[in-house]
C-alpha cells in the first residue's frame, strides 16, 4: 500500500441546509491536487427494538428520494452536540414509543464516505417500556413488529432495501433467531 501525504488546500460552503451543507474541498495527494464535492451531515443514530417476544419495531414510512415506502429502523440526525446513545432513545421514544433498559451498540460506519460526511451508529434495544410516540410534524410513518425470521426473509428478497436496516437486522439477528 502506497501512503502519501494528503492536505486540504481549501474549502467553500455553496449551500447551507436545514439537514447538511454542502461544500467544495480543494485537495493536495502527493504532487495531485483536485476537487471534491462534500455532504457535511452531522451523523444519525439508529435504533433496532427488541420485545421481550423477541418481535422487532420497525418503521415504515415516504421516502421522496427514493419515491417510495421504505420499511426501516428508526433513525433520526444527531443535534449538534448530541452523542450518539442520547440520539438512539430520543429516536426510539419518539418514532416508536418505548423506553429501553438496555441500549448496546452494534455498530458504526460511514453511509457513502466518497462524498458524504455521515457516520450512521447502530444501536439494539430491549426491556422496553411502552410510554408513547412523540412524532415531529412530518413524520409520518406506522409501526410494523416483525420476526428475525421473516425479516431476514424480507432483508433476502428485496423487501427491506434500506442499507442502515440491513445492517442493523443482519448483526441483532443471530441473538433473536426465534
């Protein structure tokens, strides 16, 4: 593996948004310099529900890029200054309705590192607590409790695309095969 010396020569922010910004990254490889576009998102937790039947939460909902009704865990963005674990049980109270006693990370990992700046934080719940939704205006979504069984049929035949669910259900799966 070749290792170079990688600097940033310069950065401009051409649009501010209510999710992320977006900027132009001016970059020195070696003797190579060049442009990069950058998504600056601020990372989102994701949370995987476990009831003590050992049936998972799930959310589904619009998803306009996309064009469609995706089934997924429920994830929301990090605040600024949110750590990841705060963001995971704000987001299962809210988009699901529960309260965990236990919350154990799954996992961590970049969304799509070539222009996107996200880290997604995967995180499994149980000894949940019923204690009500607490949707933001323009969330709009129904709850769907499944099975590992049957979801890892859907993950197999294309039912759950969404890459973050796929992740969270492939590895909490092993310990819920019931």
């Amino acid at each position: 593996m070749i290792s170079k010396i990688v600097s940033q020569i310069s950065s401009k922010t051409i649009y501010t948004g209510k999710v992320f910004d977006i900027r132009i990254d001016r970059v020195r490889e070696g003797d190579v310099e060049y442009d990069r576009d950058i998504v600056v998102h601020g990372g989102s937790a994701v949370i995987l529900p476990v009831f003590d039947d050992g049936s998972a939460a799930l959310v589904r909902q619009y998803r306009h890029a996309a064009g469609e009704y995706l089934l997924e865990l429920a994830a929301g963005t990090l605040e600024s200054g949110e750590y990841p674990l705060e963001g995971a049980r704000r987001e299962l109270e809210e988009e699901i309705g529960v309260r965990a006693d236990s919350i154990e990370k799954l996992a961590e990992f970049y969304v799509s590192p070539g222009f996107l700046t996200e880290k997604m934080h995967v995180f499994l719940a149980t000894g949940l607590t019923e204690v009500g939704q607490k949707l933001e205006d323009d969330e709009i979504l129904t709850i769907e409790r499944h099975s590992f069984p049957a979801l890892l049929e859907m993950v197999s035949r294309g039912q759950i695309r969404d890459a973050k669910s796929i992740v969270g259900i492939l590895l909490a799966a092993p310990r819920f095969r019931t």
